[in-house]
C-alpha cells in the first residue's frame, strides 16, 4: 500500500474530479456547493423518470460518471468513504433532476447512505414528489450470522441495477415498473471481492500497519477498506475457487442468497477495484469464466470486465453475477436488452455521439424553491422562552460530555460520534443567540432546529437525528386542530411515538442491539405511559447505561469488532440520554 498521491487535499481532490466529469460529457453539469452531477436540460430529450444513485467519494467511476442519457440523471457524492448529507441528496432530487415522471433513488446498503437517502426521500415526498427508493446488498462476503439486521453490504452489483433501471427510464416506463424492475434486479444479482491490500485516503496522516502479508489476499473486502470475511494465501485459481464458492454454493446457507442453475441465463461482471492493470484483470476474467463453467455449468451469456465500482486505488477486483428474469413488462423488453441499450455516461462502455457535442451549451436547472414546507404552523402553542432554556441545558451538558462520548466511540467505533453531536450542539446554541425571537408554535420552533442540524451533523448519527426531528414534526402537525390548543405532553408523546415509527422504516434497530435506540425508546415508552418527563429522561439513562457488556447487532462493530467494548456504553445511546437528562432538569 503507498501512501504517496498526486492530490493530497482530499477537498480539492473530490472537487476537481467531479468537475472533469463535466469536461469529458457536455451533457452534464455540477453543482460544486452540493456536490452534484446532473444532466442539463434538453429539449430534444421527453420527459422520463430520473433515476438517482450516490454514496462516497474514491468508487470512481460510480456514481457521477454514470450520469448521462440512458443510465443516472444525477449523482450525489459525499467526501472519500462517506455518505453523502441528506441535504446534498434532497437538494439534487428537488432541484437539478426533472421530477416530472417521478424519481427512484438507487442506494447501497451501507448505513449512512440509506439514513441519508432515506431522509432526503422523505423530504421530497413531503415536498409533494413521486419519489421510491431501492436498497442493493449483493455482497456474499457478509453472511447472514455476521450481517444481522444490517444484512449485505452494497458492492458492484449496484451498477447492474442502475444500467437496467436506466434504460428502462430511458424508455418512457412509468415510476412503478421502473422501481420494480430495479428492484427484481437488486433481488437477483449476488457479488464478492477479494484484495491484496488495504488502501491509503488522501489527506489522512495514518497509515495502515496491520497490512497483509506478501502472500495474503483478503476475500469478501469491502469497498470502504474494511476488512474481509478471511484471508488466504492462495494462487488465483484457489481464490477466484473460494470467491465463486461463498456465490454459489447452495450447501452454504450462511452465504447461499442466490441460487442459479445451469439452465439460467446469467450476466458476469469483473470489476477492479482500482489498482489492478487491464493485463492482469483480463487474466482474471478469464479465470473466473472458466471456472463457472468447469465447476457449475454457467456459461454468462454477457461478460463484463472493467472499472465500475472501486476502493480508491485497491489491489483487487469483485465478482458479480446476475441471474436474469422475466420482467413482466407489457414493453416486452427483458433484463439483457436493457442492459445493451446504449449508455451516454464516460463511466460506462459507450462513446458520447456526435450530436452531444454539438449541442454543448451553458444551460443548468434553474433554481426552486423547496424550503417551504417546514413553515407551516401547527396551531400547537407552548412556552418558547422555557425550551429555549432547558434545550440550552441540555445542549451545554452534551457539550460537556463530547470528551467520553468521543473515548467510547473510540473503542467501539470510529471516533466521530462526539464530535458530531457537539457540532450539532454548538449549531444550535449559535442559532438561540443569533436569533433572540422564536415561534410559539411547537412546529415551527422545531423546524428552525431542524435546519440546523441537517446542515451541523453529517454521518450515521447526523441522518438518525434529522429523520427523527423531521418525523417529530410531522407527528405535531398531524394532531394540529382548526384553533390554537396547548401543546400538552401527551401530544409529544404522540408525536414522539410516531416518530420512533417513522425511524424505524430506515434503520432495523430495536432495544438490545445496543443503538441510541437503548436510550430512545425507554424515554418515548416511559413518557407515553407516566407523562413524567424526569421519569422518562431518567429511563433513558437507565437504557444506555444497559449497553454495557451488550453485543452490537447494529451498527460498524458487526463488521469490524473492537476491543473493550464491554466496558462502556453506547456513545449515540450515552450522548441521547446526557441530552435528555439535561432537558429534564432545565424544565424543573
């Protein structure tokens, strides 16, 4: 692994890469504040479903070199190795893709990706849009013990879902036969890598010590730089053997996802991860096509061998197969013939025609408005000054405890947790003092707080907490009446409860699987059944402190572990309860 770049800033790096996008395809344009690649507009072109995909930077050419006629009509891409912010996602669903026919959102299962997603669909379907979306695991080096409820990773099977899905917006198909042919995809494809070494991010000053050996390869290797599933020291035909093994292997119950037979008609795909020269990855297809065929009578009636999905510059490569399937549209067209329709997208194998460059011009979306739905009142009043108060309580004893939450988060995960709730605290302390005014509807109050969190908190715990206040808003709303009323602690706990559902649509977590939730739902449950505030803040408590010593089933422990984990607590559940404990003190 080298940690030596051309590009250092990793910033600059993510910027300029995407602005080249738009150099080599005159069809597409970005919005550098949003980091978003997305077609212009074209007369020529009819109105069609828009299909939109991202996730984090460093798997070039997915996601924003896939935009262009026939596959994306946009891209949102986060900084390397991170999703997206919900608001990057909202923003290019709102404004700079055509949402006239509806929208389906393609998105890996990576936690971060479909919190954020996720919220950003539901802002667009508040905001009145057509809008579905489509979560892909094809990854068979997670099984099903060690996924749990996160299940499979995303990993290059993605692409094959967004080439069929895009061609079929292409077409003309509607919104619901475009997501449930995407979809019927997703369910049939399977994928696995494997890699000869860990990768190094621009920018960051570490540098991997516990590297594979010379003789090593990691198979089941993610796309983020996580670690696989085992390590072998085999040649190529032992490992390309074990790889098509964990795919297809029908006695493996863990791993058998997918079962394909000598009579299917399959679609192969032989990505590089990055790092390994068209020399080599042409031997490697050729080894993963014979042995499909020697050792399971599969002989894929389309091969695919390039660069779609990387790992930076990793020193490996995927495997991907696509069991084809009647589609069932009334168009007669099938899974093959979409995935051959022709492409405008430099990610993709197709060349940008002629008429393309001639028709190169400066048009972009024009700008909407697509703020206005949080301002709507909902006839629920209360004491703006007292939550001012408790909420500032609150936020300064978060703030305070940033340093533990950070030292758990440390252990258990990847340290960013305090961080990221003290941004969010700080946000919103900055908001109270640059704003000394405040809407004594409970609503409109929280709206305010909720733009500031979705522009303060990125991450898994930034998305878990706007979709939660989103929801929580909206769960007000849903109780409003024709005149003004109290907003009684009953209605928030109603509120609350809807809330918690709502939440629970994005994320499988539930109390025991050591989440914030731990502290989440004893709070809403214990508020709900007493209407005592202290008593539901110190059940909070109660939940968190119960992390301790509690396996995870959720969250990047499943997949990387840790050590001394059984001697602390969650930090998102630690840093939830110290906020809610505040909250309750302040309203004494």
């Amino acid at each position: 692994m080298s940690a030596k770049h051309f590009i250092n800033d990793p910033t600059h790096l993510v910027l300029t890469a995407l602005r080249s996008i738009t150099l080599t395809n005159p069809a597409t344009a970005l919005d550098q504040d949003n980091k978003i690649v997305y077609r212009r507009p074209d007369s020529s072109y009819s109105s069609q479903v828009s299909i939109i995909s991202g996730g984090g930077s460093g798997h070039e050419p997915s996601f924003a070199a896939f935009v262009g006629r026939g596959l994306l009509s946009g891209a949102v891409a986060g900084t390397i190795f991170a999703s997206p912010s919900a608001e990057q996602i909202r923003r290019c669903i709102l404004e700079r893709v055509d949402p006239e026919k509806g929208v389906l959102v393609v998105v890996m299962n990576y936690t971060g990706d479909v919190l954020n997603f996720g919220m950003a669909v539901e802002k667009a379907k508040a905001n009145g849009l057509d809008v579905e979306m489509v979560v892909v695991g094809d990854d068979a080096g997670v099984g099903r013990e060690q996924g749990g409820k996160v299940g499979r990773r995303g990993i290059a099977g993605t692409v094959l879902v967004q080439k069929i899905a895009g061609a079929l917006a292409a077409s003309g198909a509607s919104l619901k036969e475009v997501h449930n042919v995407a979809q019927l995809t997703a369910d049939n494809v399977v994928s696995i890598g494997s890699s000869l070494s860990h990768v190094h991010v621009p920018g960051r000053s570490d540098v991997e010590t516990s590297d594979l050996a010379a003789n090593e390869v990691e198979i089941g290797m993610g796309i983020h730089n996580e670690p696989g599933s085992e390590r072998s020291t085999g040649d190529l035909s032992a490992i390309v053997k074990q790889m098509l093994a964990h795919m297809l292997d029908p006695d493996d119950k863990d791993r058998a996802f997918l079962s394909v037979s000598k009579s299917d008609e399959t679609v192969l795909l032989v990505n590089n991860l990055g790092g390994v020269s068209v020399l080599e990855m042409g031997g490697i297809t050729s080894e993963v096509v014979d042995q499909l065929l020697s050792n399971y009578g599969i002989e894929p009636v389309r091969i695919l061998s390039g660069t779609y999905m990387t790992s930076l510059n990793g020193l490996g490569f995927s495997i991907s197969l696509l069991k084809l399937t009647d589609l069932g549209l009334s168009s007669g067209k099938s899974m093959l013939e979409l995935l051959d329709a022709p492409a405008e997208a430099t990610g993709w194998s197709a060349a940008i025609n002629t008429k393309t460059w001639q028709n190169k011009g400066d048009v972009t979306q024009e700008q909407k408005e697509s703020d206005g739905v949080e301002a709507k009142a909902s006839n629920l009043t209360f004491d703006p000054a007292l939550a001012r108060s408790a909420l500032t309580n609150a936020l300064n004893r978060l703030i305070s405890a940033e340093s533990d939450i950070t030292n758990y988060d440390t252990i258990v995960g990847d340290g960013d947790c305090g961080t990221g709730l003290r941004r969010g605290a700080e946000s919103i302390l900055s908001l109270f003092k640059e704003s000394s005014s405040s809407s004594g509807d409970a609503a409109v109050f929280l709206d305010s707080i909720i733009s500031v969190v979705e522009k303060s908190m990125d991450g898994t715990s930034g998305a878990l907490y706007a979709i939660f206040l989103n929801a929580l808003a909206h769960g007000l709303r849903s109780q409003s009446g024709a005149q003004p009323e109290p907003a009684t602690v009953k209605v928030w706990a109603n509120a609350l409860e809807s809330a918690t559902n709502s939440l629970s649509k994005y994320t499988p977590a539930k109390r025991g699987d050591r989440t914030v939730v731990d502290a989440l739902s004893p709070f809403v449950d214990t508020l709900s059944k007493t209407g005592s505030v202290k008593g539901a803040a110190e059940a909070a408590g109660a939940g968190a402190r119960s992390t301790k010593g509690m396996k995870a089933s959720l969250g990047r422990t499943v997949y990387v572990g840790g050590e001394g984990w059984q001697s602390v607590p969650d930090p998102g559940a630690h840093g939830l309860a110290v906020f809610l404990i505040g909250l309750s003190d302040g309203l004494q």
